[in-house]
C-alpha cells in the first residue's frame, strides 16, 4: 500500500512538475494536450459513470469553462483575439460528462460503462471538430483533423471507463 499511498502521487506530482517547467514545443503541445484530456473529458466523464449524468455535466460546464477562460487568455496574449472553438471545448465537455452519465444510468457494469463512454466522447469530439470548422484561425481540418479530434477523445473513452471501475473497486465512487 506504501506504493499506492506515497510513491506513485508523489512521482505523478513531480511529473506534473517537470512538465510544467518544460521549454520545449514538443513537451508545451504535450501539456496543453494533456491539461485539455483530464480537464475537458476526464473529469466530467469520471463524474458521470460513477456518479449521476448532473454531475457529469455540470462538471463538465464548471471545467470546460475554466479551460476555455484559461486558454483564451493565452490565445488573446499571443493573437489579440480569442477564438470560437473555445466554446466549442465547453460545450463539448459538458455534453461528454453529461452524455456519459445519461447513458450509464448509475450502473457499475465495465461494459455499460465502457459504451457510454465511448459513444459520450465520440459525439463529443464529432461536435467540437463541427465547432471547430466555425473558427477563422481553426488548423484543425481535414479528415486528419477529424480523425485526431475524435479520435483522441474516444481514446479517452476506453481509459476512463478503467480507471471508473477501479475507483469503484476500492470503494472510492458514490453510492446510490
């Protein structure tokens, strides 16, 4: 247990560290792409499957907002203006949050779990690259797009099932 208690979040917390401090383009890209994955789609997915559809979305509004705040505050330093696709990642992640919990129906059945999550982030990410067309400044098309968007989220929605189904195993997850 010492390893679950100390040794694996102090190593996960000095890797946040270090990725924080990173110059690189490479690791920069690799931050914000992680910060959006666990902010936009984790969290409120989690909070769907294992709690209720309500705090699912309503997670994902609180966070997607606090992504979108954040990062149009970057964008608007860097361009002058923000960006449309911004509420598009809102949007986007209060409907994977919501979605999945809707879907889910409080059950703790992996595969239930694991097809409201892959359906929920799927037609989250259809929906953000629909956003994403709507932009002046969007990079983002094409069918590589698509498949990137998509595909990253529906990733995320085989992962986070998982990691539902442990905290569900060690008793971590709300009851009914």
């Amino acid at each position: 247990m010492l390893a679950y208690d100390i040794l694996i979040p102090t190593f996960i917390a000095l890797l946040i560290v270090s990725m924080a401090m990173a110059s690189s383009p490479a690791l920069l890209g690799l931050k914000y792409s992680l910060l959006e994955a666990i902010l936009v789609v984790g969290i409120p997915m989690l909070l769907g499957l294992i709690w209720n559809k309500w705090a699912g979305g309503a997670t994902g509004f609180l966070l997607g907002s606090l992504y979108s705040l954040y990062y149009a505050d970057q964008l608007y330093a860097t361009q002058g203006h923000t960006d449309i696709a911004l509420v598009g990642n809102l949007a986007s992640a209060m409907l994977i949050g919501y979605m999945a919990g809707a879907l889910n129906k409080r059950s703790e059945d992996f595969r239930r779990m694991l097809i409201s999550g892959v359906v929920a982030t799927t037609i989250g990410g259809i929906f953000l690259f629909a956003i994403m067309q709507l932009s002046p400044s969007n990079l983002i098309t094409g069918v590589d797009g698509f498949l990137i968007t998509v595909a990253t989220r529906t990733a995320m929605g085989v992962i986070i099932p998982i990691i539902a189904k442990v905290f569900m195993w060690y008793g971590f997850a709300m009851h009914k």
